[in-house]
C-alpha cells in the first residue's frame, strides 16, 4: 500500500541508531534519480501517542501517529527527491497501544537494523539495551531475549547491563524490606512489586545486614552505606538500629529526649522524609511514638506528604499505614487516597492504635500544597474558613467511627491570623482559625483531649528585615505550632 509522506512520524525513541546518516541519505538521493527502486518501508500505526493527531481509524479519543519501524534514510531520501506518496508495509494490521509497547516496537527497528541497510554498530545495540532495562525494573525482558532481538550474544547484554540489573534489583528489594517492617503483608507487598510471596519471604528472612558494622568500624559514615547498599537513609539507620529500646535509639541519633511537654527542634532532621511542604522534624514524631505507643502498634498517617511519620515508625518499629493525593515512585508506602468531606471510606481495615493526623496549617501553604494536587482533588488548604472546619469535622468523626477505644488521636496544627500586613490591634478574628477552635471540633467529635503539648517553629525562619518591618507596623506574627493528643470519649 501507499501513503503521504508527511503523514510518518520519526520517532526519536524508537529510533534505533544514534542519529540519521547524511551520507546514506544522499546516496540514496542519487539512486532514486536513476529510477532505483527500494522496498517499502515498515511502519506502525499506535494510539496513546502524546504528540499524535486524532485520526479516525483509532479508538475514540486516542491520539494517535503512524510511525517509521524500519526505513528512515529511504524516508528522507524520498522526502528530498520530493516524492509525496511512498510504499509502506505495516508491521502490524492493527494501531498499538504506544505506550504499553515502546520497547517491543523499539526492538523490532532493532531487529530489522542488524541483517540490513546501515548495520546497528555495537554502541548502538548497548545504547538500546541499557535504554531498554532501565525503563524495565521488574526484568520483564531478560538477557537471552535482547541478546536475540540484537543479534548478540547473553554474555554480551551481560556486560551491558550488569550494572543497571544490580540496582534494580537492591531497589526492590529496599522496597520489600521497607514495606515489610511497616507491616505490609507478603500479598500486599506482591502486588506492589510484581514477584511472587514465596520470593518475598526469601527477601525478608534471608536478608543480612551485619556488614553495616564492619563498615562503621572501618570509618565509613551512614550515607557511604546507604550508597553501598542501594538503599535509602533511613531503611540504613533502621536496620542499624534494630533490637535497640526506644532510648537506646534516641540516644543513637543524637536526639535530646524531652520528659517534658514542650517539644522545641530548631530544624529537621534531614536523614527522615523528604523536603516537603509543611514537613516537620522528626525528633516531634519520635517523641510522639515514645510516649504513646509501643513497637508493633500500628500508626495511620492520613496526609503522609513528605513521608515523615513512615520513616519514623520503620526507625522505632511501629507498622506505619500511609495515604496522601501525592504519590511518588520513591515513597511506595504512600498509597493514594483522597479524604472526601461527603466520602465514608476508610481505606484500612486493621483499627489503628494513634492516628497522626497532621493536615495543612489552614491557609499558610496553599501555594505550595495546590502545586501537588489537582483539580479533582483539591488540597483542603485552598477551602474556606467553613469548608476547610467541616473537613476536620467530617474526618474525625470518620476516624472515630473506625478505631478502637484505646485509639489516641495526635493533631498537629498551628494558629493561623490574618496578621501579614494587619497591626495586632486591627486583626479580624473572623478571618482567623486557632487552636481552641481544633480543640472545641475535637471534642465535639467524641474525643477528649488528655495532652496539649507545645512544638514551637523557629524564629530563625524571619530575616532581620521581616523582623523589623513587623515591629514597625506592630504587626504579631506567630511560631507557635501545638500537639493536642485525644483519646476517644
């Protein structure tokens, strides 16, 4: 069959040489004006192509591009001669999903690139197998088959890739060991992964780690380990740490363990969660789990954001449940979910020994939450006054409904007044949401508080001319952050 020329698409990725060669392309420009004649061209139709047109032989909807397999130097060559219409061959009778079938199209020009035309060099067919298994993570292509798409042989895709199978497989495995100490069950853990249970249970039995120490004592530090490892920093300290009491933790980390009930960090600790808005320290979250539960409890953190609370539980040996409308590929424990005023679903089944419940400061950071939600699923702090109220309302009654009796609610939040630009002595209490407002929703849901425990913000956050310009204006600002701890009443 034939085609317009300009209706075939070049694409870069599937693609499988380094770059095009002009001296092939003129050669074949100088052919064709002697009435050569080439074979056609193998090309592919595909949907779920980001940079496609609607056309009408694919599903509704779908955008969608008819791409070159095999053929590119005859497809500029013609192009240059000014020939509109070319002979084409389709691999397949069918469009294909492109994004579920980047690597198979990619290995088929591959193919039809090592017995033809210019010939694959061996840079390009390493190119196409380090591209290949990077994008693959759970080792669906194996050795033998790329080595036989690429006319090579295993030994060679070894060396190839070698290096990049290693760290996939360390990344897994952190992962399996990561979720398994935060309670994961095997089955939910093979889901998220993709291999067996049986194969999970190798990983979690059989897993040793007691070079850790011969690497201290040698002079490496926790962040050289963790790199040697493949692993993340706290999965490192926790397993540094294992079989420790609570204290014994405290004192490893160099955290000052407060029998007191006000909780001052100047600054977190880099070493657990990641930078997000609104994080908070960690130490607030160790001490939280050292006064109020016990390794084994489970802890369910509602708004997970920068994953502080998960790193926390793995360090102390708490199992950790996390949810947040922002996932990301490198916190799998955080699973989505979208707390619904008019939703009764609770995604958990286990009853929670304390929930930490650490919503967005009202307003304070609505730019920054609004850039990691979308707009079916608003961050409640771009809700009103109002809206924003009746959401805490709605989620601790749900959370009351769903716990157990010895359940402890943990509520971290900050007064929020409208003082930016507003004297103290002009400020509108209407347009303001304080901790005695928390305080009357919570007993109003069915909890009773026992603890107010202070965790002030650091001062060190305002400039000397933030500093001064409020103290022109006479404007009150505030570092005050609270922990209210409530059981159910």
């Amino acid at each position: 069959m034939e085609v317009n020329i300009a209706d075939l698409t070049w694409d870069q990725f599937i693609y499988p040489r380094g770059g095009k060669s002009e001296k092939t392309v003129n050669a074949y420009v100088e052919a064709l004006a002697i009435g050569a004649q080439f074979p056609p061209i193998k090309i592919q139709r595909v949907f779920n192509y980001a940079e496609g047109d609607q056309t009408t032989d694919l599903p509704a909807g779908r955008h969608g591009a008819t791409i070159i397999l095999d053929g590119i130097h005859r497809w500029f060559a013609f192009k240059e001669s000014g020939i509109k219409k070319i002979p084409v061959v389709e691999w397949k009778d069918k469009p294909l999903d492109y994004e579920k079938n980047k690597v198979v199209l990619l290995l088929e020009g591959a193919e039809c690139n090592i017995s033809h035309g210019d010939r694959l060099s061996p840079g390009d067919k390493k190119r196409i197998a380090r591209e290949i298994a990077t994008s693959d993570p759970e080792c669906k292509w194996t050795e033998s088959a790329l080595a036989e798409k690429l006319g090579v042989i295993q030994q060679t895709v070894n060396t190839w890739i070698s290096d990049i199978r290693a760290r996939q497989k360390a990344g897994r495995n952190t992962v399996i060991l990561r979720l398994n100490r935060l309670g994961w069950t095997q089955e939910k853990i093979s889901e998220t992964v993709g291999i067996n249970q049986q194969r999970i249970s190798q990983i979690t039995n059989n897993t040793n780690f007691s070079e850790i120490g011969n690497l201290l004592s040698q002079g490496h530090d926790m962040d050289y380990i963790a790199r040697h490892y493949h692993m993340d920093l706290a999965l490192v300290w926790a397993l540094r740490l294992e079989g420790k009491t609570d204290q014994e933790k405290f004192k490893e980390l160099g955290w000052g363990l407060r029998t007191w009930d006000q909780w001052y960090f100047n600054e977190c600790d880099e070493r657990f969660g990641d930078d997000w808005p609104g994080r908070i320290p960690a130490q607030l979250v160790a001490h939280t789990l050292f006064f109020f539960t016990k390794p084994g409890d489970i802890v369910l953190d509602p708004m997970a954001g920068g994953g502080v609370v998960s790193d926390v539980c793995m360090l102390f040996e708490r199992k950790c449940q996390s949810f947040d409308i922002a996932t990301r590929d490198n916190r799998p424990e955080i699973q989505y979910h979208h707390w619904d005023s008019q939703d009764n679903d609770w995604p958990i089944t286990r009853k929670a020994d304390l929930i930490f419940f650490d919503p967005p400061y009202y307003i304070k950071k609505e730019k920054a939450y609004r850039e990691k939600a979308t707009e079916e699923t608003p961050s409640i702090s771009s809700y009103s006054k109002e809206s924003y109220e009746k959401f805490i309302e709605s989620f601790l009654i749900l959370a009351h409904k769903n716990t157990k009796e010895t359940t402890r609610m943990v509520f971290l939040n900050a007064d929020w007044r409208d003082f930016e630009s507003t004297p103290a002595s002009k400020e509108n209490p209407d347009n303001s949401i304080t901790i005695f407002d928390y305080h009357r929703v919570l007993s109003k849901t069915g909890w009773k508080l026992t603890h107010r425990i202070e965790c002030p913000l650091s001062s060190e956050r305002l400039s000397g001319h933030q500093v001064q310009k409020m103290q022109d204006k006479r404007i009150l600002g505030t570092v005050g952050r609270t922990l209210l701890i409530a059981k159910r009443s």
